[in-house]
C-alpha cells in the first residue's frame, strides 16, 4: 500500500521518504550493501513477493539508486547494483543498524561492519564534516530557516 507522498515537502528528510522510505527499499539496499545482486538473492534473503519485489527493485532503479545489468540472455535474467547515489546511503543503513543493535536487539544480528585494515568491529557514528565532533542533542541545535514551517519558526531559533 502506498502512503501519501512527501514529494512536496521542503524537507529532506520527507523527500528522501518519499524515495526510500517503504521498508522493503532500506532492506533491498542493505543487502545490496552486504553483496546481493540478484532478484533470487534479495528474495530468499527478504522473504518478499515476487510481485513486491519486481516493484521495489524498479522503484529503486528508477530513483537512480540501483542500475540493472543483464547477466543471462536464455531466459534473461538481471542482477542488480548499487550506483553512486545508492551507496551514499550507508551511513544511513549504518546508523539504523547501530541504533537498532543497541536498542532493539541487543547486540545480535547476522552481519557486522569491520575495519578492513584492522578487523576490528566498526561503532559508525555520525560526526560534523568541519570539526569531526560526534553530532548529538547536547553540543549541536537545530535553527529554522525561511522555509521551514510556521510551527518550526515558532519553536525554534532562526538561523
């Protein structure tokens, strides 16, 4: 089922929901990200549909997050790979997952993120590009733009 769409929205968060914010999307790009390439992959990885995932797999190439690439003609089949713009998501995907580890499952799940170099387990955390602080609540605030909604501009400082 469809959800309204937030395309729009002048909030990159909503616009970027409005791409991959249906489950099976992250999901199909989480195994992209761990190796999967192939419909019969994503399927027996997910569980999902044929009919789900034929969808999600042409959303998703049609967002310019994944391309299509024909590796058998007789029957044909395709596999599927993730562009620029589509492994640009995992810090995202990582986030999520470290989120989800510590305070959803606690600690378990099939697959870690590791240093290549050392092997050591990866603990992403999301830091400011200029000043490689760690982004948190305590040393970091939001502002409203012009854009941002009245109930925003009320709330929250301008910048």
């Amino acid at each position: 089922m469809r959800h309204k769409s937030f395309a729009e929205m002048d909030c990159p968060i909503a616009r970027t929901l409005d791409t991959v914010g249906e489950w099976w999307s992250l999901l199909i790009v989480r195994d992209a990200l761990h190796g999967l390439s192939r419909f019969d992959e994503f399927q027996q990885s997910l569980g999902i549909s044929s009919n789900s995932l034929t969808r999600r797999l042409a959303e998703l190439c049609d967002a310019g997050l994944l391309t299509r690439h024909r590796y058998q003609e007789r029957p044909p089949r395709d596999e599927y790979r993730l562009t620029a713009r589509g492994r640009d998501l995992q810090p995202v995907v990582e986030a999520l997952a470290g989120w989800g580890r510590r305070h959803v499952t606690r600690g378990r799940g099939g697959v870690r993120l590791l240093d290549a170099a050392t092997g050591a387990t990866a603990d992403p955390v999301l830091v400011d590009r200029t000043t490689g602080k760690p982004v948190n609540t305590s040393d970091f605030r939001y502002v409203a733009t012009r854009s941002a909604s009245p109930v925003k501009r009320g709330k929250m400082p301008r910048s």
